[in-house]
C-alpha cells in the first residue's frame, strides 16, 4: 500500500546530514545555524522553556530536550555517555523532531549527533562574539573529542581566532584533532598539558567528557582578561573548572533553571548572580564590560539552540536531495476508520 503524502516526513539521515553539511560547507552552516539562534535568543520570551528531562543511571545519562515557540515545537532526544568511547561508542549521540504545533503532526526527523556538534560550537563561538576579548587570536582547546574540531572552527569562523592550542589526556585524540584540523587555515598547537595549552590564549574552551567534578582548571590558570567556554560540565556530578575561578568569574549561561541544576554553577549558591545570554543579545544586559574581566560562558546545551538548527535544516533541505520521505505517520482515508486501514492492508 502507498502512503499518502500526508504520511510522509523528511526523515535526514547521517549520510544525508553529512553531505548537506558539505554542501554548504562546515563553518558556512555553523555562522548560519549561530545566527538562527542568535535570531531566536531575541525572541526568548515567545518560547516555552523547561529544563531538559533526564533519565540519569550510573552509565550516563539519556535526555529530552522540548520546546515551542507557538507555532513549531520541537524535541532532541540525546544521550551523555563519557565511559562509551572505551567500547568504541559515541559519548553523545541525538536525534530531533520538529511539529506543526496547528495539526501536532511532525514536519521533519532528523540525525542529531553531527547537528548537536555544529550547534554547541554554532552557541560557544555566538557567545564568543559578545564576550571574548577584542582581538582575541588564540585557543586553547581542552578535550579534544568529538565536538572539539567544530568548536574551532566556529571560533575561527566567528571570532577571527587563527591559532588552536590542543590538549587532551588521551595523547591520540590531541593527534587526531590536529590531524582534521590540518589545512582549514588554523595554527594548530599540540601541547602535553593544560598549563601549556593556556599560554597566550586568550579563548579557553574546555571540553572533557568524564562523569565526575573534574578540575581541568585551577584557579591559578586562569589570568585576567580571558573568557571561557565551559561546554564539558553539563550533568549534575560533572563540572570541569575548580570553584575558585567561578567566583572570580562573570558568569553566563543560557537558561539559568536548567544551568543551577546541571552547569559549573551547581558548585555555587543558588541565588549565585548570572547573567542570562539572551538578555546580553538583546542589550537589556551588559557583556564584556573591561579588559581585566574574566569572562565564564557555563554552556550545558538548552532546546532553544536545538529547535534553532532544526528550523534551519528544515529550511536547507527544502527543493533538494538531503532527505527521504519517511512513512511514519498512519493516515487512514477516513481519518477514525484506522482499523479498516489495518484490515485493509492484510
Ligand atoms: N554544552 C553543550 O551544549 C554540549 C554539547 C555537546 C556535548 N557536550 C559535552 O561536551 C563534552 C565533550 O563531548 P565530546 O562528544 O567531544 O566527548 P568525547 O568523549 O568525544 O571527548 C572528550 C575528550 O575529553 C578528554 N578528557 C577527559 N578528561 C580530560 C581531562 N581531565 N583533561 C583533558 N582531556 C580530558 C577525553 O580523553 C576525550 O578525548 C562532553 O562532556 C559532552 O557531554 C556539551
């Protein structure tokens, strides 16, 4: 039996995500997903907004990331998994639903995992823009797994950053990183520590996977001047920089309900004072206010920046081959006669 059109949803796959990204070129389609959601930031009121819903067990963690703006709503189903690259998994992996909030039927499906790695780094170097030092040229990257190659890319991309400083403990995912990084016009340093890797860099992004309060920074690392882009602390139980420097910090973040739960602040009072980035977008809240100021984006990932890249891949794939029609939904020719439409395709 065929389905109708109505049953129909653009299902992106991996292979499609992977050549849609091609198409339009990795640092073209994170300067485009950031200003998507630098666009939706401005508009943060008409969104619904919840904390992510996590199912947490001693392996890792699956969440559900939803929200609405009234008209679309949209979900990403993501899992945080640090122990899976020992077995030769993934630490993250997603997928994402988009729906016509009018009928409730779901207008796209799509692969995540390499749309998750554009839009944290798409977020990470947005924010950059609005906190990192003036002519900031140098990043250190810390953790240099999955998301790391993106991530500087969209700081070379965004925040004019031409020189990538590498550490991770894992010597092989330095060389691996520096390896992709090879010919996209960065300076790509390898370092044997996180002490090295913070010389001169005036951009400190860290982003380790590990399932416990890590301390990838101490205070003493942490000079005047710098901002840092704090992706990897993202789960109760997983922050990535000592205490001390949150308390020396202005302190950013996306949504603070959801950031007090899961971000570097879970280390700090409740009442702590953030500033919320949206605010910061929009004006009604100051950024980088001098150049001694040590600035902390406490990035955990909010449904805003997912429901941005999921509109903005709706849009991309529109005329061309980046997807298939999925028969997902049941469309019975007589829309309360589903049983017939059962027996009917015996
Ligand atoms: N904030 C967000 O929006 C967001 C989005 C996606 C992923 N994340 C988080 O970012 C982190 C990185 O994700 P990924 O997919 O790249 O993970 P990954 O497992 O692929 O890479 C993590 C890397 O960190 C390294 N590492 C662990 N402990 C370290 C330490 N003490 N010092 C230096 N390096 C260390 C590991 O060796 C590994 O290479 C994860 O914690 C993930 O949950 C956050």
């Amino acid at each position: 039996m065929q389905p109708s059109d109505k049953a129909l949803v653009p299902f992106v796959s991996v292979d499609n995500m992977m050549r849609l990204i091609h198409h339009i070129g990795v640092e073209r389609m994170i300067t485009e997903i950031a200003a998507q959601i630098e666009d939706d930031f401005k508009r943060w009121e008409s969104f619904d907004k919840t904390p992510r819903i996590p199912a947490h067990s001693p392996h890792g963690v699956i969440e559900l990331m939803p929200t609405s703006d009234g008209e679309a709503y949209g979900f990403k189903y993501v899992n945080g998994h640090p122990k899976n690259t020992s077995e030769g998994l993934q630490t993250v992996t997603a997928f994402g639903l988009l729906a016509d909030v009018y009928t409730g039927y779901p207008t796209l499906l799509t692969e995540m995992t390499m749309l998750t790695a554009l839009r944290t780094a798409a977020t990470s170097a947005l924010v950059g823009k609005y906190l990192a030092p003036k002519n900031a040229s140098t990043m250190a990257m810390i953790g240099n797994g999955a998301q790391s190659e993106f991530q500087c890319l969209a700081f070379k991309a965004m925040c004019g950053i031409d020189t990538v400083r590498l550490y991770d403990i894992d010597p092989a995912a330095t060389a691996k990183c520096a390896a992709n990084l090879q010919g996209t016009g960065l300076n790509v340093v390898s370092c044997r520590s996180a002490e090295e890797a913070i010389e001169g860099a005036q951009i400190i992004t860290t982003c380790t996977a590990d399932k416990k309060y890590a301390t990838i920074l101490t205070d003493n690392m942490v000079g005047p001047g710098v901002h840092i882009n704090a992706i990897g602390g993202d789960c109760p139980g997983k922050t990535e920089l000592h205490r001390d420097i949150l308390l020396r910090s202005d302190i950013f973040v996306e949504y603070p309900e959801q950031t007090r739960i899961e971000g570097e602040i879970q280390a700090l009072d409740p009442d702590h004072p953030v500033t919320e980035m949206w605010q910061v977008i929009t004006g009604q809240a100051e950024g980088r206010r001098d150049e001694r100021q040590i600035t902390l984006f406490d990035s955990v990932g909010f449904a805003i920046e997912d429901f941005s890249a999921l509109r903005y891949v709706k849009h991309a794939i529109e005329g061309t081959e980046f997807f298939e029609p999925l028969d997902m939904l049941a469309d019975p020719d007589d829309p309360r006669d589903l049983f017939g439409m059962l027996m009917r395709a015996k």
